[in-house]
C-alpha cells in the first residue's frame, strides 16, 4: 500500500474507476522505458477529482476525467510555445516517470486531462485514451479526405478502433490482417474491404482497390510495414503507431518514385484526446473490452502481453462500481 498524498501545485487527485491495459506498459513492467521501480503502471484512466492542488483552474471535485500517456505538457518549453504540446520537452509520460492508473487513487498533472462525456462508462472511455487517442488523432491528422481509400493494418487493440474510426470520418477503409478469421469482424467493425495478408500480397490488393492514401500501421513488425508499403498511391503516407524492435525497411526507390511517406505519430494532445471521446461517443465507436477487477491486474497484464485480449482488457476498481455514491 502506498499512503495517501495531496495533489502538488498543478496537480489534481483523481479516484481511479477504470484503467485500460495496454502493451505499452511494458514499458514500466519490463522497463524498456529508464525507470525507476516501484511504479504503478497504466495510462488509459478513468476516475473522480476527489482534492485540487494549489494553482489548477478549470477543473472541479467530483469531475470526471482521463488520463493518458503523455501526463502533461509544461507550457514553457520551445515546443510548447510554439504549440506543440505533444514534443513537449518536459512531458512525463504516465506509468513510467509517475504512478499510473493500477490503483485506486491516483495523481496527475492538470495540463494532461481529458474530460470525459456523461453518455460513456469510465470502462468504455479508458481505452480510448491511450487506444482511441492514437488512432483518431493520426486520421484525424492524416492527408486523407473523405472518400479517400485508407488501410488499417493490424486489427487488434488500435486496429479495431482504427478502423471503426476511419469508417466514421467517411474513408473507404480497407483492414489488413492475416488469416480468413479476422474478415467477419472487420467487415462488422466497418471495414467495406478485407486483405488477408497471408494469402495475398496486401501492397497488391491495395493498387487493385487504386492505392491506399493513409496506411495505419497498428502492426508492429518491421516486415509487415515494409509489405504495405508500395501499395500507397502517390504522395499516400504511412504513420507508424505500433512499436517494436524491428526497423522499418522501405527501399529509397519505393520512397522516392511515387513520392511516398512514412512518419510516426504518438498519441495527441488533451484537446484533442476531449476531441476523441466526443466523436466516439458521438458516432458509436468503442473498443471491445473485458473487465476486470483491479485485484487480477497481473493476469489482465499477462494475458494481453499473451495477444490473448479481445481487444482490450479494462481494470475496474470499486470507486466504479456505484456511479451514483458521493465522494
Ligand atoms: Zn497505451
Ligand atoms: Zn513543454
């Protein structure tokens, strides 16, 4: 057990209800992030303001809002004057330079949060702060206009939101996995064409349809990358959101003739993290969770680290569980 402390200056208290699992917590578990331990990992949180600290404006006790990786911008670093709070110099990321959300209470800085609509649960609003967040905001972000063909590589924790997200802001989307089994639930998640990568060559599949704009790469493997790749159309791009290991190889020729583009995205800022739980709401998009109590933390770590999640696994504390209980 950890004691209980009041929030620091710009800091807030939040009563944790969800926490979303997601694989960059392995960053704290395994420490692929320097670290130092003990840490709390989790950074798709959902709870209560319970205590403001001194100098926070516009947020109250009792409000409800998220938290996710990027725990908060400076506002006087160089990147942050000029607006760009996501490279923000002195970001700490949650769960690795300060407790995240595997607790029943946690505290975090005011500049990183996200408010939450009434018409969605804590459970079903967590994933979408870390999840969610990073597959709206590089749509959102992306060159791609309506009607233009957008591929989603990888359906699982952030392709099945990908995806049902780039069907909502009025793509042709194509989702990209291997094996036939993943073709139902894409098309259901609203996917209007399915490659398999196993059978075909996805790069492709994607001329057939007349190039892919937008590649999502949800996906981490290096290999993967590289075989969607010239299945862009001219000047199409492809934004890297899983990572892993393994570099990306692309050919100077492949970049070059045709003008093509890869760039990483990570996550997006808390306006736009409010942006994500908005439209989700809005347009119905959700992630598929399975909950479980915060007690079964290690399990829940276990088996999304196994790929045995569905997609997302959502720890609830008892905080949660009456919505309607005071404080
Ligand atoms: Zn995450
Ligand atoms: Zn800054």
């Amino acid at each position: 057990m950890k004691p209980l402390v009041d929030p620091g200056l710009g800091q807030v208290r939040i009563r944790v209800e969800a926490s979303g699992v997601c694989h960059s917590d392995a960053g704290t578990v395994e420490g692929s992030f320097p670290i130092i331990w003990p840490r709390v990992p989790g950074h798709e949180v959902v709870g209560r303001i319970d205590a403001i600290g001194s100098g926070v404006r516009g947020w109250e006790v009792g409000q409800r809002v998220g938290v996710g990786f990027l725990g908060g911008s400076c506002g006087y670093c160089e990147f942050c004057r000029n607006g760009d709070l996501v490279n923000c110099s002195n970001q700490e990321f949650t769960g690795i330079h300060s407790d995240g959300g595997y607790a029943e209470v946690m505290i975090a800085k005011a500049t990183g949060l996200v408010r939450i609509p009434d018409d969605l649960s804590s459970a079903d609003a967590a994933p979408l702060l870390c999840a969610g967040l990073t597959t709206f905001n590089a749509l959102r972000n992306s060159p791609a206009k309506a009607g233009d063909l957008v591929a989603v590589l990888g359906i699982g924790g952030l392709g099945h939101l990908g995806v049902q997200y780039a069907r909502h802001m009025g793509f042709e989307v194509a989702a990209i996995s291997r094996g036939v089994d993943t073709a139902e639930l894409a098309k259901k998640l609203g996917a209007h064409h399915y490659i398999d990568s196993a059978a075909t060559d996805p790069a492709a599949a994607l001329q057939t349809l007349g190039g892919a704009k937008v590649i999502l790469i949800t996906a981490s493997g290096g290999k993967t990358v590289a075989a969607t790749f010239k299945g862009l159309r001219p000047g199409g791009l492809s934004i890297a959101l899983g990572v892993g290991p393994e570099p990306i190889e692309v050919t100077s020729m492949d970049l070059i003739f045709a003008t093509r583009k890869v760039e990483g995205a990570l996550t997006g800022t808390p306006a736009v993290g409010d942006a994500t739980l908005r439209f989700s709401a809005l347009s119905g998009v959700s992630a598929m969770i399975e909950t479980v109590p915060l007690d079964q933390a290690a399990a829940a770590y276990a088996k999304m680290m196994a790929g045995k999640a569905r997609f997302r696994m959502v720890l609830v504390t008892k905080n949660g569980a009456d919505q309607s209980s005071p404080l």
